[in-house]
C-alpha cells in the first residue's frame, strides 16, 4: 500500500461530516446476528458498522489501516457509549485468524484473495455480511476500477461454500434506480457440518 493512499484515505476521512450510515446489509438483516459472539468490521472506514454492531451488544472489533477514521471511530463510540476494539491494520496483508469471528461485515471494499481467509476466520455458525458494488450498474459512485467491482453473482461464487440466508442483487432487473440497484449484499453462514 503506497504513503499517497493513504494520505488520500486520511483525508478523505478527516474531511467527512460523520461516521457514515450503516450498511444497508446489515440494516436489512440485524435479526440474524447472534445474541451475543465477537464481530469484525472489516476495513471498517469511520465505523457506523463497527457502531451498530456494538449497540447490538456483540464484542466488536473495528480494523482500517487508516489511523484517522480509526481516530474518529474511538470517538464516536466515546459519544456513545459503547465498548469497540480497534486496530489499524492491513486487513490484506494480516487478516483475521481461523476460527476468530462469530461475524464479519464487509462493506464496500473488495480484495477477492482474502475471501478463503474470511471464511476460515468464522466460527462454527459464523456469519459473513458483505456489500459492495457491482460493474453491471453505474450510478456515478464507487470505484472506477472495473477490478473493484463484482460481476455478476460474483458474491454467491466467492462464498459457495457458505449457506446463505440472504443474497440481494438487482441490477438492471429494478425498473426505478434505488440505493440498491448497484449493489451486491449477502448473509451467508458456516455451516456447522462443514467447519474444519
């Protein structure tokens, strides 16, 4: 990862309002997280994941390698009032350990290696929250990289060996553009049977 990176990203996140809204996958799904368990937000950028699912009374982890929204993270919660880790790190380069996490958000970052590494990292009946942005809609946001972006159905083959509980992907399919129709969301849990 390059020094002007993450000059960029620390100043994008010093410069925004907030810490951001949660991810509309986690919105649409805070009735299957488990009661209580230790969750990961991943390349978590200025928290309101991370947020959420500490209000939602899970040990919540927070990783980004940049310090900034790291800094801004700690605060929120202080504000808060709510109990969160953090820890700036390369989530590519150090992903989380096998078998570490009952869940792990993902949002709106993509590095298609780490996947296995997600996977093995839930425990038993773990799941894995994950948003990001498709190629097959554009709407003036996201990553001009075409690299950066699923294809289509991409996230159901990335995590196939997962049981998923919810998979959302409505690309040219919706008729009226909404916050969705760029995106690719999935719920997806370790089944017990198939954990090693």
């Amino acid at each position: 990862m390059s020094i002007d990176y993450l000059d960029k990203w620390n100043r994008r996140h010093r410069e925004a309002g907030d810490e951001g809204r949660p991810a509309q996958v986690l919105l649409r799904n805070l009735h299957l997280l488990p009661e209580s368990g230790k969750a990961l937000d991943l390349a978590c950028g200025r928290g309101a994941n991370a947020l959420l699912l500490a209000e939602q009374g899970l040990e919540t982890h927070a990783w980004d390698f940049s310090p900034v929204a790291l800094e801004r993270l700690d605060a929120a919660a202080a504000a808060r009032g709510v109990s969160l880790q953090t820890q700036v790190r390369d989530v590519v380069a150090h992903p989380p350990e096998p078998g570490s996490f009952d869940v792990i958000l993902v949002s709106f970052f993509l590095e298609r290696e780490i996947v296995p590494r997600l996977i093995a990292a839930l425990r038993p009946g773990g799941k894995i929250y994950y948003q990001t942005f498709t190629r097959e809609v554009y709407m003036d946001r996201g990553p001009s990289t075409p690299a950066w972006r699923l294809e289509k159905n991409e996230l159901l083959h990335l995590f196939r060996e997962l049981d998923v509980h919810y998979y959302r992907e409505d690309g040219r399919a919706t008729r009226v553009k909404t916050e969705l129709s760029d995106l690719a969301l999935l719920v997806a849990a370790k089944g017990i049977a198939s954990c090693h």
